[in-house]
C-alpha cells in the first residue's frame, strides 16, 4: 500500500472508501422493502381448511380477501347481516389489500374496482378453517354482487 509523504507540517490523510460500503447498503434496503412488501400482500396468517383435492392458483391477477374471527368469536345470526351493522355484526373480520373492511358495500367496491382494471382477476377468499360458512356466505355473496367471474376458496394441500 502506498503512503503520501509529508508536505512540511501537513499529512495528506486518504479516507476510507465508502461507496462499496453505500452499495451493499442500498442492497440491503431493496431487498428488505421487497421482502416486506411481499409479507404484506399476502395478508394476516389465516389457517386454512385443509384439503387433498385441488390445485395451485394460475391466474395472472389474484385479489386476495382474508376473512378471520373477531377475538370475540364468529356470531352468526339469521338477523345479523353485513348490510346492517357490518362484517363486526356476523363476527368476522375481512381484509383486501392490507385494509380492514366495514361491510358488504365496501368488499364490492373493492371487487369492482380489481375487475375495472382486470376483467380476468380471479378473487382468492382464505378464510380461518375453524369460520363456519355461514360467516364466509357475506363474503362470497359481496363477490358475487360486485361481478366477480370467478371466486375460489384457499385451501392448504395435504399429503
């Protein structure tokens, strides 16, 4: 390695070389912002009903909608309805895209807003395998309402 000499009473002092370091930092950066935004589009962890039929998802465009229990537990009624008093009056709680839903008007306008962009999306419902249908029924209905073609529900394969 070689050394400046001295000129009179000043050293001439070479720093440390940054930008090697700034690289992989960048690097860094990216790949935890796509590794985060990754986890997020595929919602809250849901366990899901298990399954020995079925196959993979081959839509190019998938809307995912992730339906789960309110801690208070699912509370289905013939009287309670979505339209009412909204996802919290049945007991479940629906997510599209990362946001939480109110109700039945707002799942369909999500819906029409995907398919206004791509008339082919498929929409992936992933509801918590202990849900009984009748709490997943609004969802699938909304769907339905907004003009989905083709609404599938999410299941984990099983050996």
């Amino acid at each position: 390695m070689r050394r400046r000499m001295l000129t009179g009473q000043h050293a001439v002092h070479q720093g440390v070389n940054a930008t090697p370091l700034i690289d992989v930092v960048m690097c860094l950066i990216i790949f935890f912002l796509l590794v985060g935004k990754l986890a997020s589009d595929r919602g809250a962890a849901v366990r899901l009903p298990e399954s020995a039929r079925g196959h993979e998802e081959q839509a190019a465009t998938i809307l995912v909608v992730t339906v789960t229990a309110l801690p208070s537990g699912p509370i289905v009624t013939d009287a309670a309805s979505p339209r009412e008093g909204g996802f919290a009056a049945i007991g479940v709680e629906v997510e599209v895209d990362g946001k939480t839903l109110q109700g039945s008007k707002d799942l369909e306008s999500a819906v029409r807003a995907k398919l206004a962009t791509d008339l082919q999306a498929s929409i992936q419902i992933r509801a918590d395998r202990d849900l009984s249908f009748a709490a997943v029924e609004p969802v699938l209905r909304a769907c339905g309402n907004a003009g989905a073609r083709s609404v599938r529900l999410a299941a984990e394969k099983t050996p």
